[in-house]
C-alpha cells in the first residue's frame, strides 16, 4: 500500500509528542502491509462520508481516505478530542 501524506497532515505530526510519533510509525507499518490489521481500529467518520480514522493509541488518530486500492491519502493527524472537530 502506497501512502501519501499531505502537508497538513505533515504540519500537524510535527506538533505531536515524540513518543506519538514513534508509536505512529509502528501503526503506519502496519498499515501499510494489512490495511485492515484490527489493532488498527480502522472506523468510517460520520462527519466526512468519505474518510476513514485508525487508531495510534487510545487517544491519536490518523484521518485517511483511498485515492484508489493502492493509495492511501492520510490528512490529518491529532488527538481525538480536537480531530473530530
């Protein structure tokens, strides 16, 4: 699986505490070899008809959708109390 990440999303991983981005990049691995592995935790949001979320940890999310079956687009990245705003 091919993933681009925008510069928002770019923007935003920066701002996360190192141990969220260390965290995150084992779940991007992951991922990237079982897009549907369940510690994943992979949920559709209501909000935006076509976005997927996945979990880094109980609290981060990663904001995603298909550009096709081989890309995956990730678009944003915070905890869930502000994501899903």
């Amino acid at each position: 699986m091919k993933i681009i990440r925008t510069d928002d999303f770019e923007r935003a991983f920066q701002k996360l505490p190192k141990e969220i981005q260390r965290i995150y990049f084992l779940q991007e691995k992951r991922f990237g070899a079982n897009w549907r592995d369940p510690r994943l935790h992979i949920k559709k949001v209501q909000e935006l008809g076509y976005a997927l979320s996945f979990r880094i940890t109980r609290r981060y999310r990663t904001f995603f959708y298909f550009q096709n079956r081989e890309t995956a687009i990730f678009f944003d990245i915070d905890h869930r109390k502000d994501i899903y705003r």
